[in-house]
C-alpha cells in the first residue's frame, strides 16, 4: 500500500533538474511527443481537456479510489517504475568502480567483485525493457506474459511511454553500450547466473512468468527477443548515434568528459527519467478510465 | 515584578512561535481530493458498497464499435468492470470510448435520476465532455470527447455500440 496519496506523488513531480533536462535533450528522438505534465489537478485538466469543476471532482475522485484499490495493479506498476528506477542508480555505481579497476591498476581486483561494466549494463538494459512490459500489462490489465500484445502496443505508443522507450534505448542501451547494444542484450539473457545475483532481479522476480530462475529469464529473453527488432528499428529509422545523444544532450548538461561510457553512468546515476516518465504514464492512463467510469 | 515580566514575555515568545509553526505547517491547503483519500482507504468493510467481482472487462469488447470511414477502434484498457478503446481519426485521438459496470462505482448512477433524454432508447446524460448512456440501469457507455469532437458525433458513436446486445449481458 503507497503510503502517499496519488496526488501527492504527481504533485511532487519536478518542473525542472536533471532528469527534465535530459528528457528535454532526448526530445530530438521523439520530436514534440513529451511533454512535462506534472501536477495532480493540472494532470486532469491536461487529459480532460475541460474545466469542468464537478467533472475535475469526480475524475480526480475516482483516480484516488483506482489506485488505492491494490487489486487494479497500478500501485505494482508504480513500484516497478521505482525498482527499475534504483536499477539505474545502483548498477551506475558498479559501472563506475569498475571503470576505476580499469584505470587503476592496484584496484585491479575490483573486477573480482564488481561485474564487467558492459555486462552489468546489458543486464540492467534488458531488465529495464521488461519491466516497461510488466507494467504494460499491470496498467493495461492484460496478463503478465502477454510479449505479443505489448510488441502490438509499442506500434500505438505515443507521450511519456514512447518517450520512456527512448529514453532506455538511448541512456540505458546504445550510449553506455555503443552501437552493438542489441548483441550484447541478446547475450545478457543467456547469463542466469549474472541474473540470479542481480538485485533488481531479485526484487521482480516473482512478478515474471516463471516457475525458477531459467525460465524466468528465459522469458526475460522471449520478452527482449520480441522487443529487440522495434528498437532496431527505432534506432535506424531515426539515425541515432551515440554521438548525436550526446551532443544533444551536452545543450542541456554539463558534461566534461568525452568518455562516452562515463556519461552513460553519470546519467544513469544523476537522473530518474524511468519513474518520472513511469508516474506521468500511469495517471493519464487512470485519468482515462476514471473519464470511462465516473 | 521585572521577573514577572520577563517570564510573561518568554511564555508570550513562546506562545507566537508556536502559533507561527502551526500556522507555517498548515499553510498548504487540504487537497480538494483528500476526502476521496481517507475513504478509499478505510478498510473495505467501512467503505461505501461497491461491488468487488463486477463484470470483467474483456466481456464488453464484442459489443464496441468497429473501424468506420476514416477512423479505428483501438482497445486501450481491460480492468474488471471496463473496457476503454481509443477512438481515432487519420490517426489522432478524438474520443475515448468505454463500457463500465456502475455496480463497482454505484456514485456513477446518481446523474441518471435527473436524465430526461434518451438515446437508443436508453437514459442518456452529458457530464463534462462525457456523453453517456445507461444499459439495463447498470452497464454504463460513453464517448469522452476530445476538443473539437462535437456532441453529435460522440451521439453518433454511441449508437454504434451494440447497446442492444449489451442489454442482454448479465
């Protein structure tokens, strides 16, 4: 049970920092399809598009009920947002001190404790990917294992959810990765060890189609096998390069360092665009009912 | 008497900085939304009836509209008691379109009491840019518009339900 009420979260979402900087930087890949809704009233007067002060009541009402009654699954989808989120932060700071393993030749053993970075990336690449299809079916209300009516979707995808996919594809996949990100997420899922001592894995296990660990990432790899030629796709059609993501991004942050690997982690740890755009997706999704029940 | 005075004043002090506290923490206003808060989390034994099993969603889909002369249907939402597709034409969002079962959210019903309009034979109410019918007094249909979607097209919609069929669901 959230121990903040729905409209306190959306309230708190930031007009500005970080995390809106960078998503403004990615506005490049997915012109004009996000914007920074935030705030809970203004939220509904946004989707609503009315200023209907008893239509406002009862939808913001309503909104309020949905998301306290657990069973509807969105308070799940918001926690995995958050998990996802903490994916991010903390495998960035693995990133980092195995960069310093590298560099440094005494902290060499480092590498005994830390994974590889590009093997702890391509974990947390593809494990970012699935969530955003555990909780496409949570918010949708669709079965947990359904990858074909998420592929489906991904077609429909438009605001803060194409810009979230963006987002992994550019932050989490081809700029810590480089342009062989899809390999190297088609081989993470063969590695159920790497998996089993991954602590986001351990967190959402038990939210995967699954009886044990193989088959659980073995769904993770069914899941990222069908989602892998969109972002193809994605990549090619809008001529992303690790290059342009971060010249683009460089206009809004300061970045001094050339290393590309380096500002994938520093984004990464500085920025939560995964539960920022998580939270966006999720009210206007249960403003939308609330417009269909009220 | 100066002692007296000066503990007067420490306790006045005192007094004002706690009244500027209370005041500084009860500057932000209550939401308008936290009176729906504190009900939908009292335990489910003191909140208002609301059915808990209500028709699944995916029961409504076959009486949605289909694609028509430029526009589609595209299903969006399957929870239990609704059903939400997104009404588009040449590809923009112009009304979403939903079945509901009111049994799990009985509020809904109350507008129905002063509807003196049909459409399809079916009472029918506009609430905000919601034009909505009743089915068999309990499964709720309705077109929120998008702006610029006007109210005859969202009446034109409705109809394209198959309310009829609807009537019969259980």
């Amino acid at each position: 049970m959230s121990d903040k009420p729905i409209y306190e979260i959306v309230d708190e979402l930031p007009e500005g920092g970080m995390t809106v900087m960078l998503l403004k930087a990615l506005d490049f890949v997915v012109p004009g399809q996000w914007q920074n809704v935030v705030g809970f009233e203004n939220s509904i007067r946004i989707y609503t598009g009315t200023d209907d002060e008893a239509y406002i009541q009862a939808v913001g009402d309503r909104v309020v009920h949905l998301f306290n009654d657990t069973s509807n699954g969105y308070q799940r989808a918001l926690w995995l947002y958050g998990v996802a989120n903490s994916a991010g932060g903390m495998l960035g700071t693995a990133a980092m001190a195995n960069k310093i393993g590298e560099s440094v030749s005494f902290l060499g053993f480092l590498d005994k404790i830390t994974p590889k970075a590009d093997t702890a990336q391509s974990i947390d690449f593809t494990l970012k990917t699935v969530i955003e299809l555990l909780c496409f079916c949570q918010i949708n209300g669709i079965p947990g294992d359904s990858i074909g009516d998420f592929v489906g979707a991904l077609g429909e995808y438009g605001g803060d959810a194409l810009m979230r996919m963006a987002a992994i594809v550019s932050v989490d996949g081809l700029l810590p990765l480089g342009p062989d990100f899809l390999k190297m997420g088609d081989a993470a899922v063969s590695r159920i060890a790497d998996f089993e001592s991954n602590p986001i894995f351990g967190k959402i296990a038990s939210y995967i189609p699954g009886g044990d660990s193989a088959s659980k990432v073995g769904f993770i790899g069914q899941a990222f096998g069908s989602v892998r030629d969109w972002m193809d796709n994605f990549v090619q059609s809008r001529g992303l390069t690790r290059e342009g993501i971060v010249g683009s991004v460089r206009n809004y942050i300061d970045i001094t360092d050339d290393k590309l690997d380096y500002v994938g982690a520093f984004l990464d740890m500085t920025t939560n665009y995964y539960e920022h755009t998580g939270v966006q997706t999720l009210t206007r999704r249960m403003i939308e009912r609330a417009m269909g029940e009220v | 008497m100066t002692f007296r005075r000066s503990a007067l004043s420490v306790i006045l002090t005192a007094v004002f900085a706690a009244l500027a506290i209370t005041a500084g923490c009860s500057s932000k206003p209550p939401s308008r939304f936290e009176k729906a808060q504190q009900e939908s989390t009292k335990p489910k034994d003191q909140q208002a009836p609301a059915n808990q099993n209500p028709t699944a969603g995916g029961n409504f889909n076959k009486f949605f509209p289909k694609a028509d002369a430029g526009y589609t249907v595209t299903f969006a939402q399957e929870k239990k008691g609704f059903s939400q597709a997104s009404l588009k034409k040449d590809g923009k969002e112009v009304a979403l379109l939903s079945v509901s079962d009111t049994t799990a959210n009985p509020t809904s019903l109350d507008k129905y009491k002063t509807s003196t309009t049909k459409i399809g034979g079916h009472p029918s109410v506009q609430f905000g840019p919601n034009t909505s019918v009743l089915v068999n007094g309990r499964y709720q249909v309705t077109v929120a518009a998008k702006p610029g979607f006007a109210k005859p097209d969202a009446e034109k919609w409705l109809q394209k339900f198959d309310l009829a069929g609807l009537a019969t669901l259980k």
